[in-house]
C-alpha cells in the first residue's frame, strides 16, 4: 500500500537516496524566487553553477540539510551576497515525517547580521517518504497561485525516482505561532476564521480554476478505500477507539461503502483533504493558518467542512452552532468568487460526507492515542446525529 494514498500508516520498504555524481537533478525547486508569490522556477544545480557540492535535491540527512553552504544556495530568502554563518537545531518531533526546526544565521555584503527561524519536513532517516511528495508539489505547483494562510515555503524539492520530498518552510513556534490540537476545542471564532481560509482555497480552485494543469492532483478518496484491508480495518475498529457506538460504526465493510459512496459526490474544487484540529496554528495576531497538506487532492468541498467541524468543536457545541458556521462558509465562499449554493443542497451534502474523516481516525496508528480517541466520539456522533450511513444507503 503507498504511504502517498494512505499517510497514516508507517511502510517499511527502503528508500533511494539521489546520486549526486549521476549528473544533473532532475528538480530543485525554489518556488517563490526571492519573495512570496513570484512563481516557480524548476531548475538543476548544474545550470545554477551550484558550487560542484555533493549533495542532492533531497539530502538524505539531517547534517546534509544543515549544511551551511547548502542552505545558502537552497533557502530562497537569503540571497547571492549574503553568506550563512551560523546554523543552530532548535527542537524536532516525528510522526512519518521528521520535523527539525533551525535557525540560520546570516551576514550581508555589508556586514550586518541576521537570523530566521526555519522548519525542514522530509524523511532524514533512511525511510519511505512517498507522503510527502503531494505536499511538497503543493507548495512547490499550486501554493503560491493561492491567498490561503499558510506556512512560507522557502525550500521544495521532489526526487520522483526515490519517492522523496522535502519541504523547508516557517518555523511556526520560532514565528510566535502557536499550533491547535484536540485537546482544546476551537473557539467559535477560531473556527469562523479556519473556516474562512477553506472557504478561499475552495473558491479559487473551484471548477479546476488555477490547478487544471497540474497532472499529479487528483480524487483520492476512492481509492484510500479501495486500497485498505478490510480485515486490518476491522481490527482498528475492534480496538476500542470507537467504543460504545452505534453497531454498523463498528463494521469495516460499511464504513469502506460509506467512503466510496462520498468519493462519488460531485468534484467541486481542491480541498485540504486531513481538516483536524491539529492541522490548523494560530499565528502571532491570532489568525489561522493551514498547514500539513499531504493529502490535498480534487474533492467535494463538504469533505474538508464536515470533517473539520465534526473534530475542531466538541459535540454539543457543534450540534449548537454547525448551522451557523455551515451558512459563514457559504456565505465567504459567494464573497470569495465561488458559486452561491443553495441552503438545502449544502446542508444536504454537508450531513452526507463525515464517513471520510471517520475513516481516517479509524485508521490512524502513529498519532497520539489520546488524540484519537477524541476524534472518534466526536466524528461517530455526527454521523449518528445526522443518519449519514443509512442517507448513504450503507445501512
């Protein structure tokens, strides 16, 4: 099964590391040049005359990645003059991905000094890193033609023949951020806000505006059901993560139906596709930001609202106000450019698509275990509250 279709799970083929004698990278992209949004340059370090430094588009390890040289041909904000004299490792953690945050310190021509918080994303430790190639061709392709907050890339690189990616971006704890997590329900004003932003990727790319030439994004719900045991599905259901719901919660066979069913709904736009609550920070103001897009893909856009509502908000709030955020959403996703949809039509699909968010917390394995068992409950009680598997026609 390809970690690029099913993120949470840990696979244990051997990755390829990029030789880098083997002649010119086939990419090494720094997406935004100089600056935010000036679009994206797809090069090779021979044509950058790159200082003949052996090291690759991925570099396979951490100390590759700190480099001091490296990061300053690599780092798209510091520039021909400058010379980076100082790389410090600030914090790390890891789920599949390693995360290492870093600051680099830099001298200008004229002598003065600076110094920038970074994170780097990629698998530094020899294993699969399939799942992130989405989310580096996200920031890499389609990022910077959006106005969703999110984190500045300043680094991408895709190594399609090894299936590695990289991404080096904000460091949103070094930047004052400060990142949301289940353990503490979103506010309501959190959510009008998070909703906002999905609001303004949906509305941008709806009907294929700004992504239709990108070959790589696609639907991938269908195909995340299509692919995952049901039997090993049926054992993450047993394991207590969805106790005492309702029984056809409990049944593999139909909560894979349920997917394939709303994979059928009609392709909208792009969507986010993993809208938990941890997915979102809160930036120095107080703004929300999205981050960790490796499952973004063609969908529907009540994929990323129900799921996102269903998990940020514990359950009697969200029965209390889902209404009202659902009519937010529609009413920033008209103000944005994106179509008017119909009160009944919306709420209609938005109570038909939680089975998607409930199968991936199903699923999940290398999240904390407390994390999941609030997404569970919370996910299950909207699919009771609205009848979602029997309106599918699962049950």
């Amino acid at each position: 099964m390809s970690a690029s279709t099913m993120r949470h799970l840990r696979l244990t083929s051997a990755s390829q590391d990029l030789n880098p004698r083997a002649g010119p990278v086939r990419l090494a992209a720094r997406p935004w040049g100089r600056g935010w949004g000036r679009g994206v340059a797809t090069v090779s370090k021979v044509a950058l005359g790159w200082r003949s430094m052996q090291s690759s588009a991925v570099p396979a390890t951490l100390e590759a990645v700190l480099d001091p040289e490296w990061l300053g041909w690599a780092l798209d904000d510091i520039g021909d003059a400058d010379r980076v004299v100082g790389v410090e490792e600030t914090g790390s953690s890891k789920t599949l991905a390693q995360k290492v945050r870093f600051r680099v310190t830099v001298e200008g021509s004229d002598g003065q000094r600076r110094s920038k918080a970074y994170c780097v994303k990629a698998h530094l430790d020899g294993s699969p890193g399939s799942d992130l190639v989405a989310e580096a061709r996200f920031y890499r392709d389609l990022a910077p033609r959006l106005e969703v907050r999110m984190p500045r890339p300043y680094y991408t690189a895709v190594d399609e023949s090894a299936a590695q990616a990289m991404v080096i971006m904000d460091d949103v704890v070094g930047g004052g951020g400060r990142f949301l997590s289940a353990h503490s329900p979103y506010s309501l004003d959190v959510t009008r806000d998070s909703l906002g932003q999905l609001a303004r990727l949906h509305a941008s790319t709806w009907s294929g505006a700004r992504s239709a030439d990108l070959g790589w994004l696609s639907p991938r719900l269908g195909e995340m059901a299509a692919l995952f045991p049901q039997d090993v599905l049926q054992s993450l259901l047993d394991d207590g993560r969805c106790a005492d719901v309702a029984p056809e919660l409990h049944d593999a066979g139909t909560l894979i139906e349920a997917v394939r069913r709303t994979a059928a709904h009609a392709i909208t736009c792009v969507i986010h596709g993993d809208t938990h609550s941890g997915n979102v920070y809160l930036d120095r103001d107080g703004r929300a930001h999205w981050l960790d897009w490796q499952v973004v893909q063609l969908g529907n856009w009540a994929t990323d609202i129900s799921y996102h509502l269903a998990t940020v908000l514990d359950v009697e709030t969200r029965r209390a106000h889902e209404a009202e955020l659902l009519r937010h959403y529609l009413g920033e996703l008209e103000s944005l450019g994106g179509p008017a949809i119909g009160w009944e039509a919306a709420w209609e699909m938005y109570t038909l698509s939680f089975s998607y968010g409930y199968f991936l917390w199903a699923i999940t394995r290398i999240s904390s275990r407390a994390v999941v068992l609030v997404h569970m409950p919370r996910l299950a009680a909207a699919l009771a509250d609205h009848d979602t598997f029997r309106r599918l026609g699962v049950i």
